[in-house]
C-alpha cells in the first residue's frame, strides 16, 4: 500500500467515524416522543431489541424470534463472507513480478457453504415461518375462547373501529348510508342489530382476550399495522380479511397505515387502547349510551 | 488506424462521409451512437431522480421547515411558503421510482451499455435490426418527455406510488394518466431493444464464438432481454386497463360499493384490486433482475480484468443467471404477503423466493472466489466493482427476513424494504454502472478518465451511500412505514428520527460527492490521458477494435479462438491472451 | 463508409437456420402471447370472481350481451380466409411472380378491411349507441378492451401490408427474396392477429 493510500483510508476511517459522533449536532439527539394527543407506552427504538418497538403480543415473540436468529445468521454469512473478501483483497493484490494463478482452485468450503445456507434457509422456511404463518392465519380463536371481534374499516385517511355491541351482532351496512361525520361506517340504522353498535375512531380492546379484527376499506387500499402486535394486513376494499390477536399489556399505542393511500397517508394514525376487562366494558357502557351519537375522534 | 479520423475529421471530409449531421448524431442507426444517446439521456434523468430524492430528504429530515434556498421556486401549488406539500411528497416519491427504474437505471444498463458494448463484445458490425435500435431509443425519449410533462399538468405528476396501486392510482389526478401513457412508449421500447439484442446475440456472433465463449456480460444481457421480453407485455395489458380505468369508467380494478371521500363510487363494479397487483409484480420481480443482471455482468468482467486470472465459476454463473430469469418468473407474490394471502400460497412463493436466492449467492460466491490467488490492480472501475459485491451482499442478505412470510408481517412496507431494495439497486446496481462507466470510457472517447479525481469519487460515494441507506434498517426494525410524508407524530417514528437525519446528510453528501464524477466525466473528454485501443490490457473482443470504434466496428471481421478470460496464461509473455489473437502476438 | 453489410438479414444462419428477420418476428409474438396472455388471464380471473345471477354484477347470458355471434362468426371466417391468401402471396412471391403476390397482397388487405368495417358499422357503432360502453360492466370493459388492442392489431398489419403494396415495393426490384422474407414474416404476424381473434371470438361471443 503505498502512503497516500493508507492516509486516505486512515481519513475514511475518521470520516466515518465523526459521521456517526456527529449525529447529535446534526440535530440527530432522539427527542422524546411529542406525539400529540395520547401519550403513547413503551420504550421505542433499543438497540439491544435490534430496535424492534416493544412487543405486547402474544405470538410476538415468536416473530422476533425469527428476526432475531435471521439477522445473526445473515450477521455470521456477512462477516464469513467478509473476512475471505478482505483477506483476498490484501494478499493478493498486485505485485511487481508475481502473477495471478491461471488454475482455479477446487472451492469445496463454498460448495459446503452454499449447501448449508441452502439447509439453513429451508428448515427457517419449513420449520419456522411456515408454522408462525398457519397460526397467524389459519388459527382463528374458536367461539370458546371467546375472541372479542371488531370490524376495521379504513377509509382515507381514519380508521374506523366497529364494535357488535352488547348483541354480538354487526347492523348492517351499507355505502349509501355512509356520512363521514355521522355514519363513517354506513351503517343501517333501521336494521334491529345495528341499534346497539358502537363506531369509534379510537380502539379499544381488552387485555389477555383474543380479538378478531375484520379488515376492509372503503375506498382505496390502506394496510392495517400495529409494530407493538407485530400485526400488519391491508386494507383492500371489496374484501373482508380476518387476522387476530392477543394483547398481553395495558397502555397506549399506536395503528398506522403501511399503504400509501393518498395526500394524508402520513397522518392515518389511531390509538389503540389495551385495558383490563372492566375498563374496557365500562368504555363499551359509555360509548353505547347514546345510540346516535357515532362522532369520530 | 483509418478509423480514427472518423469522428476528428468531422463532415468536410470528402466522399466517404455522406451522413448530415442529423443522420449521424440524432437518428443515428449506429448501436454506438444509439448507445451514447441513451447512456446521456439516462444519466440525465438517473441525476433528476436523484434531485428529486435530495428534496424528499429534507421533508423527512425536518418536516414543516421551509427548505432553503431552492424551495422558493416550486411554487404555490407544490411548496407554498417553501414548504413541501404531502401531495408534491407523493409526486416526487412516485417519480422517483419510476424515473430511477425505467428512465435511468434499465437505460444505462441495457439501452446505454448493452447497446454500446455487447455487439462489440460478440464481434458485430452492429445490432441486427439498425433502424429498430434507432426506433426504440426514440419511442425512449417520447416515453422520458410524456414522464416530464407529467409534473406540469394540474394536480402534478403522478403521486401514487411508482407501484401505482388500484384504486388509488385510478382515483388519482391527471399526472397518473400521463404516467401511464408514459409507461406505454417505455414498455414498448423495452420490446423492440430487447427483440434485437436476442436477435443480435444469437445471430451476429463473430466466428468461433460459441455460447461458452461469450463474456457473461453478453450472456447477462441474454437473459435480461428474455426477461423484458416476456415480463413486460402483462404490465403493458394492466396499463392499457388502468387507462380504461381512467378515462373510460370501467372497473378492472374497481370493486364495488365504494365510497371515496364520503360519495358513494358511480363506477359499476365487479373488479378486483389486487388483480392490478398480481400484473405488475409479475412484470416487477423481473424487473428487479433486469435491474441486477446487467451490473452483474459488468462487474464479473472487470473484475476478471483486474484480478489478472480467468473468471472462477463460469458455467455455474451462467447457468445461475438462466435459472435466475425463469425462476424470476414464479416469485412476484412475495411483495403480497400482506394481502390476505392463505398458508398454502405463501408457502409456494417463499420457496420459489428462497430458491431463487441459491443462484444469486452461487454468483457472488464465484465472484468473491475468484479474487483468490489473484493479482488485483485496484483501478478505478474495480474499486466500484470491488465494492458492489459487500452491498450487493447486504441487499441479498436482507431479502431473507423479507421473503419469509412470518418475518415480513412486521417488517412488510417498511423502510426496511426500502434499504434491502436500495441496497440491491443503488450501492449495488448504481456502482456497477459506474465500474462500467470508467471501465468502458477509453473505448467510447479513446481517453481515460483521471484516476485521483476517480478515486476521490469512489471513497466518498462509498461512505455516504452506506450513511444514507444504513439507517433504514433501522428505521423499518422500528416499525416505520414507507412513503410517509414524516414520521414524526408517532411514537415509534420520532424515537429513530435521528437516523433519518442521518440517512438525509448521507443523501446530500453523496449529490455533493458526484461532483467529482462530472467534472471527471466532461473534463476527461477532451483532457484525459489518449490511451491504446485496449487501455486495461483486456481480453474480450470490445477492446480489439479501435477506440473509438468506427462505423461498422471492426477492421476486419474478428474470429475468436478462446474462451473470454484468459488471463495469466502459464507460459506466455503477457498476462492476457486476447480472445481474438490466434497466437501469442 | 459502412458498406460493410449485416449478415443473415436474407440467408438463413447456417446452425439457428433462420434469418434474423423471421427470428425476431417469432421473439416479438412470444412478447404478443404474454400480452394477450395477461389480458385473457384477467378475463379469467374477472368472470370467475363474478357474483352469482340475481346479483347485478353477475356475468352476462348472450341474451344480455346482445353479441351477434352470426356478425362475430362472418368476421372469423373473413380472417380466416385472409390467412389463407396471405400463405399464396407469400407462396407466389416465392415462386417468383410478383404479380400475382400483389394480387393475394391486396386481397388480403381487403379482407381486413371488411373485418374493421364491419367491426366498427355493425358492432361497436349500434352497441355504443344503444348504450353498451365499456363502462356497463366487467364483460363490456373486456370486451371493448381485447376487440379494441386486437383491432388495433389489425390496422397494424393493414398499415404494414399497405407498405409493402406501396413504398416498399420496390424492394422486390432491388432484393427479391428480402422483399418475399418480409412478407413471410408479415404473414407469421398476421396469422397470429387471426389465431388472437380465434380465442376471442368464442370466448365473447359463445363462451
């Protein structure tokens, strides 16, 4: 390596280096969260939970687990990988009188290598998503576990949460009767179910109760994401698309939208609000008082 | 060296120059000018895509704030007070993509470097349908020019995502109309190119090239070509029915019972959005091989130039990019995994997913394998080279959590994706094309570029592409999603706000850093070092013909006796054995 | 300058054994199969997601429709017989009567002529104006979209083989056999515009 080199790499080294040292001054210190409105639980952004949010789910873990294992065999293939790379950079570069060898080696190590990664992806495909997967998708509570069910409804750029009220049944809905301020969901107020149905645009679920949320959309296709569930689905209009969960600890926390759905995508935000039973069906109590009143929040 | 004057001596010369000006330079049926135009008008539209991801950094990084100096002359309807509306946002993002894909990067792989050096490479006078070649750089331009215009009609260009997903894009402004015209013209130059590159690169190889002897750059556009072929028709047929959509009132991707804004939808119904999603992604995925083949070739040959020693691997390569395109094919669902897909489907397209990743780690893994027992010159074009494959690697290894369908519940639609496709693409692809652009340079001008300003060039992009696509890792692991106008206002979004900034000051410095390239790039024309007609000491047939190359390319009709690497033969004086030469020369 | 001439523009390759004309024209159908592929494929898709009869998103019966398979069943036979005259044109022009080729040339132009006519008077015009847009319903939105790229089509290959009647005869004097290898390679073309019409036809009009 010839001298300006090496002061180069030494300067590259330091820049990068004084890159990360100068986040803080690039008004990069993490401010506390300033969401408006609810105060938002949990700690956000740890490097030690490869800043994964905070988890409140039961099958979260089994999801993090994943990534977690994923991400230190694509850490182990990375550095192997690497230290070969680098390696080879350094011991055989050019040098005067030596020549490159014509014949190619027998890699047998990268035969093995790439087998294992094959071996590998397959058991985490097979052995690990594919069962995470089924459950998520497949294994819908029973009616003896008694899951709570609500209806998502996105529109742009709200979430609208349908609770069945204290008669477990949906009234019925339908386009014409949507009014953005007063009947988001359009429902059909002469329909006998509909009368004790609850419209809210904050959710509200119990703590240690499995839910079932029915997802559609009135419009366009927005995708329904709750980081701290490890719940995500989209949103499509036309279609019904269940998905399920349990939420282990009380708090706020946030939904956001993960399709882009127009001008305000950005700002499709809701609460979601995890209580204990008693304070959830006392919200249900209150929310179901005034049959009319359907206001958005 | 008659040919030489060619391109000195200009128009005055006498009678064997009858070509106008026009003729020549403008609709040129030369597969080297016809290069060029396509390389110049790429990198134009690469660097404007870069401007508009410049803007869109300074509305992630400090949302609200009116951007400085420049933000003024956007106007009202897009930066009022200088302050990015979401909708501008939108425009810039959807843009970004679109122009990134299919104006800049596919037309600098393909149209740009495919065009100028693969007829070389195979020892043609030129593609086989001149005129066709000609015809589809221009349909190019229509297509570039309607993209343009988009951003002046009302409402601004098209701001659904360059994904253009139903029934958003179908309730979009007008610029989504234009959007889709646009992509019509492309889609249609992308056939014509690559009917003639596969008419081309099976026809009018020289004598003695046998398929096993064809640099696997050739063979990366082989495959490529294939996959434009048939992988972008069906995205033709969703544009034509988006269009419809559009302007005709129907509902291929509308459902019924709509209601958009608070009023009920007037369209009939019957549609299905997701079928738009199951057209473009058919044609998407092998985009992202388009996208990739290409620079992989580039960087397999000069990584085969710099290491002094043939290419390890190199039937395995080949056969590795065949099967890469076919598999390409059968994957497109994983981008859906989040649209209500059952256990059984997902299963099917994670396995074609983690399938299709054994191929491409076969080609990295020659690659890396075949800097061993070397002797490596760090040139310019090999340091870009050198250089993509780590982050090639990056963009490789996080498609894992990506494909499997368990992982990609939290990750899906996150900056995370956003990271693993840049990573593929930009220090992946982008490097590629740079290697090439310094690799092939002294064959197009006959001068090199200069090297400090290149190396200057190459360390600076290097860290900062690495700032400005590290952070999103972190970014999507937190949960953030992609396209928002700012993720402040929420909780889990604030918390890795500083890595935005972070990836934002990369972003700036990186457009900071590319300075040096085009200084290096213009001043080079007319003040780099002239240089032989094979600079780098090559063996592959490019660089038997002069530089530059003249009309018809080659002094007399080139007959290859060799395979495309033979570097460091035992037992010859010079360390290349040229593919051409019958005999030690 | 550039005298140097492409090979294989007239003669086949000898190991491909194809001339690159008629090489490309075979890569520029299989890209056409994938396009009317797609669309055929949402075709599928669209009628298989249809609703069930009371539903008014239901799949249109014939009576609904009001496509005359009698016109649709005249316009197949038109192409059909168009195929055949553009095979003789090509086959005289090999036999080296140019004469004659422009006659099967010209018919076969006519023939697409009808085609369009009568798609347009008999078809498209009454049915817009009795109200059945594209907009109507999923099998209308089908129907205008597959009958009008395939119309499309067709005019494209009436534009190519005016061409080849007008300006671009006068390749047969320079290049005989380049001028009867374009026209085989219009004609692969245009069997193909007719093979599309032979899916469409029972697919909208007795399917």
């Amino acid at each position: 390596m010839r001298l300006w080199q090496r002061r180069a790499a030494v300067l590259l080294a330091a820049a990068a280096g004084g890159v990360l040292f100068a986040r803080p001054l690039l008004g990069a210190e993490a401010a506390a969260p300033t969401t408006p409105g609810v105060k938002i639980d949990g700690a956000y952004a740890d490097w030690r939970n490869l800043w994964l949010p905070p988890d409140i789910s039961q099958h979260g873990h089994n999801i993090d687990g994943l990534i977690y294992f994923l991400h230190g065999f694509m850490g182990v293939l990375f550095v192997g990988w690497g230290v070969f790379f680098v390696y080879c950079l350094f011991r055989f570069r050019q040098r005067a009188g030596q020549r490159a060898d014509y014949n190619l080696v027998k890699a047998k190590p990268s035969k093995y290598a790439e087998i294992a990664v094959a071996i590998i992806e397959a058991v985490l495909l097979l052995g690990f998503s594919v069962p995470i997967w089924a459950s998520v998708k497949n294994d819908l509570p029973t009616e003896a576990q008694n899951p709570l069910r609500v209806r998502v409804l996105a529109e742009q750029f709200a979430w609208n949460f349908h609770y069945p009220g204290k008669d477990g049944k949906f009234g019925r809905t339908a386009p014409q009767f949507v009014n953005t301020a007063s009947n988001p969901v359009g429902l059909d107020r002469s329909d006998a179910n509909a009368k004790d149905d609850i419209v809210s645009g904050e959710m509200h679920l119990p703590v240690d109760r499995p839910v079932i949320c029915d997802i559609s959309s009135k419009d366009v296709i927005h995708s329904f994401a709750v980081p701290v569930l490890r719940v995500k689905q989209d949103a499509i209009p036309g279609m019904r698309i269940p998905v399920w969960f349990q939420a282990t600890k009380t708090g706020s926390y946030e939904i956001a939208c993960a399709q882009l759905c127009g001008n305000n995508h950005y700002s499709m935000r809701a609460v979601m609000v995890v209580e204990p039973k008693d304070r959830f069906d006392h919200w249900l109590e209150e929310k179901s008082k005034p049959p009319e009143e359907f206001e958005e929040e | 060296m008659s040919s030489h004057d060619h391109h000195t001596q200009g128009h005055g010369s006498g009678a064997h120059h009858e070509l106008s000006f026009w003729r020549h330079y403008v609709f040129s049926t030369d597969h080297k000018v016809i290069g060029v135009q396509y390389g110049i008008t790429a990198l134009c539209f690469l660097f404007l895509g870069f401007c508009l991801m410049m803007m869109m950094r300074w509305q992630l990084a400090y949302p609200g704030q009116p951007m400085p100096v420049i933000g003024k002359f956007f106007g009202e309807a897009a930066m009022p007070g200088g302050i990015m509306l979401p909708e501008f946002y939108n425009s810039l993002g959807a843009m970004h993509g679109t122009i990134m894909v299919f104006l800049g990067v596919v037309p600098l792989l393909v149209g740009a470097f495919g065009n100028y050096v693969m007829p070389l490479q195979i020892g043609a006078p030129d593609m086989a349908f001149p005129k066709l070649n000609m015809a589809s750089y221009w349909v190019f331009a229509v297509g570039g020019i309607v993209m343009l215009v988009s951003f002046f009609v009302p409402g601004g260009a098209a701001n659904s995502g360059w994904t253009s997903y139903a029934p958003l894009s179908v309730i979009a402004t007008m610029g989504q109309t234009l959007w889709l015209i646009g992509m019509v013209f492309l889609i249609t130059s992308s056939l014509l190119g690559s009917v003639n590159f596969i008419v081309t690169i099976i026809q009018l190889r020289a004598k003695g090239l046998s398929m096993f002897r064809l640099p696997f750059f050739v063979w990366a556009q082989l495959v490529t070509a294939f996959l434009l072929l048939l992988a972008f028709p069906p995205l033709e047929a969703a544009g034509v029915m988006q269009l419809m959509d559009r302007v005709a009132g129907t509902s291929f991707f509308m459902p019924e019972g709509l209601v958009v804004s608070g009023v009920p939808s007037t369209v009939a119904g019957g549609g299905s959005p997701l079928l738009w999603q199951h057209l473009f992604w058919f044609l998407a995925h092998p985009e992202v091989y388009v996208l990739i083949l290409p620079a992989l070739g580039i960087v397999a040959e000069i990584i085969a130039n710099n290491t002094r020693k043939p290419l390890w691997g190199y039937r395995p390569m080949v056969y590795s990019a065949i099967f890469l395109g076919f598999m390409s094919f059968i994957v497109w669902a994983h981008h859906m995994f989040m649209t209500g897909m059952g256990p059984t489907i997902s299963t099917f397209f994670a396995t074609t997913t983690m399938i299709i990743s054994i191929p491409s780690v076969i080609i990295l893994t020659a690659l890396v394998i075949s800097l061993y027992r070397a002797s490596i010159r760090f040139t310019v074009p090999m340091l870009f080279a050198l250089a993509f494959l780590p982050m090639f690697a990056i963009g490789g290894l996080t498609g894992l959590p990506l494909g499997l369908p368990a992982s990609d519940i939290p990750l899906h639609d996150t900056y995370y994706v956003i990271g693993h496709f840049h990573y593929v693409v930009a220090p992946g692809t982008i490097f590629g094309i740079f290697a090439g652009i310094y690799y092939w340079y002294p064959k197009v001008t006959g001068r090199k570029m200069n090297d400090v300003l290149g190396k200057i060039h190459f360390w600076l992009s290097f860290v900062f592409i690495n700032m400005v696509f590290g952070p999103m890792f972190v970014q999507g692991l937190a949960g953030v999603s992609r396209r928002l106008y700012s993720q402040v206002g929420y909780a889990h979004g604030e918390a890795v706000q500083s890595w935005t900034i972070t990836s934002s000051w990369g972003a700036w410095l990186l457009g900071l850093a590319q300075i040096f390239f085009i200084v290096n790039f213009f001043m080079s024309m007319r003040a780099g070092k002239k240089v032989s007609d094979n600079p780098w000491e090559a063996t592959t047939l490019e660089w038997a013909a002069p530089s530059p190359p003249p009309h018809g390319n080659f002094t007399t009709p080139p007959v290859v006796y060799r395979p495309p690497y033979e570097y460091s033969v035992p037992g010859l004086a010079k360390d290349y054995f040229p593919q051409h030469a019958a005999a030690e020369a | 300058m550039s005298t140097q001439t492409l090979p294989y523009t007239v003669h086949p390759h000898p190991v491909t054994g194809i001339y690159s004309g008629k090489f490309g024209t075979w890569l520029f159908l299989a890209s056409e199969v994938m396009l009317f592929g797609a669309l055929f494929s949402s075709y599928v898709l669209l009628r298989v997601g249809a609703p069930e009869a009371p539903s008014p998103l239901h799949w249109p019966s014939h009576e609904e429709t009001h496509l005359s398979w009698r016109i649709g069943g005249f316009n197949t036979l038109v192409l059909i017989v168009s195929s055949v005259t553009m095979v003789m044109a090509w086959a005289s022009l090999k036999m080296g009567d140019f004469s004659k080729g422009r006659r099967y040339l010209w018919l076969t132009f006519l023939l697409a002529l009808t085609f369009i006519v009568v798609k347009l008077s008999l078809e498209y015009v009454p049915k817009l104006r009795g109200g059945y847009v594209p907009a109507k319903s999923t099998f209308f939105s089908l129907y205008y979209t597959l009958t009008g790229l395939h119309g499309l089509h067709v005019i494209g290959g009436m534009v190519v083989i005016g061409y080849f009647l007008g300006p671009g005869a006068a390749l047969w004097k320079r290049d005989p056999e380049y001028y009867t290898n374009r026209i085989e390679c219009t004609g692969l073309y245009w069997h193909f515009v007719d093979l599309v019409w032979i899916f469409l036809f029972p697919v909208l009009y007795l399917m």
